[in-house]
C-alpha cells in the first residue's frame, strides 16, 4: 500500500523504486520484499481494469475522489481477489481491513469491507 501511495503521490507510477531506506523494519526479509514488489506490479500492471472493477462496484462513488489511502488498499487488495490465486479472498480482505484500521479512518473500514465483498462475491471468489 504504502508503495502504490508513493507512486501515486509522486507521479512516478512505473518508475518507483523503493529506496534501501523504505524498508527499515524488514531488513532481511527477501522473500517479503519480494511479494511487496511483485503485489506493486502486478497491480500497476492492471490498474485500468482493477480501477474498473472499484468504480463498479463503488455505484456512487467515484474511484478518483476517494481518499488516496483507501483508494490504494483496494487497488492492490481487488489484485489479489482477482489475480492471485494462492491467496483466498477472505485472508485477502481481513489483512486489507488490519492496513485500513492502521492507515486510514474508522470510517473507511466498513466502506472498504462492502466493496471488496460486493468484488469477491462478483467474481466468484467467496
């Protein structure tokens, strides 16, 4: 999330690169960092139709008007439901719910929780 946020913030979609200092708390971890870069990718890779699929399932909501937090814990959160298939949808959501309380507001928690149930359960994955 926090990696989709900074490309985003910065305008640099494809070209971020997290620095050697982005990673303080995960020194060592390879095989972590390794699925961070390839849950960033993939879902840049895919951004038109994940952006899709939000603003779908969104009704009244636009996807550019929402809060840029929340906005990105969907992006890489409908990638997973939609294109990782060694990850169930439930884990997928629940960790999507733990980010949404730590970075975002209260509020947003049952806001990001209906979509990505609506999304889920569109796409055959619950």
């Amino acid at each position: 999330m926090q990696m989709l946020f900074q490309s985003e913030f910065t305008g640099k979609d494809h070209e971020f690169i997290p620095p050697d200092d982005f990673w303080p708390d995960k020194k060592g971890n390879e095989e972590l960092k390794k699925f961070a870069d390839d849950l960033y990718r993939g879902t840049r890779e895919n951004l038109a139709e994940i952006d899709r699929v939000v603003q779908e399932a969104a009704e009244n909501w636009d996807v550019k008007r929402m809060a840029a937090v929340d906005r990105n814990i969907l992006r890489f959160t409908v990638y997973e439901i939609l294109y990782r298939k060694d990850i169930p949808s439930a884990v997928t959501i629940n960790e999507a719910l733990e980010i949404a309380k730590k970075y975002s507001s209260l509020e947003s928690v049952p806001f990001i929780n209906g979509l990505l149930d609506k999304i889920a359960r569109d796409h055959g994955k619950v």
